[in-house]
C-alpha cells in the first residue's frame, strides 16, 4: 500500500482567473507584498500496489486520464510506503 500526494496548478503560460480573484482580495484587504497567486488541487490518494513501480504507473495514469487536464493544468506528486 502506498499514498500519493498530488498536486495539479493551472500551467504557467496561463491566466488563473481565481488567483487572480484571490489576489485583488488580498491587495483589497491590505495585505501588501503578496502577488503572483495560483489556485491549484491537492489530492491524496491510497494506491494498492505490490511495488513502487507498479504504485506509479497507477498514479501516472490516473493523472493523465482523470485528475488533470494536461491542456491547462501540470502535475507532480510523490509516493510513500503507507
């Protein structure tokens, strides 16, 4: 059994519209020295899986057909023994 931590960002070449919301809200409440906000998921997910290996190309598919658009959005994640 292992866990994955993912992370999915919208890709950089894009406009985030909700970090952008995020960040007027901030300059609006005063806070000063914060800019350049990116909303992303974060998702953990328990993978059965005899090896690390195999645990990974689960993830990596699971990625690429489901969690992320690739159109839009990157990836990354890590794997621990659970």
């Amino acid at each position: 059994m292992y866990t994955a931590e993912i992370i999915i960002m919208p890709l950089k070449e894009l406009l985030d519209p909700q970090g952008k919301a995020v960040e007027h809200g901030l300059k609006n409440m005063s806070f000063s020295g914060m800019s350049n906000v990116r909303i992303g998921k974060f998702i953990t997910i328990e993978v059965e899986a005899a090896t690390e290996k195999e645990a990974t190309e689960k993830v990596e598919t699971a990625c690429k057909k489901l969690l992320a658009n690739p159109v839009i959005e990157s990836y990354s994640y890590t794997l621990k023994p659970a």
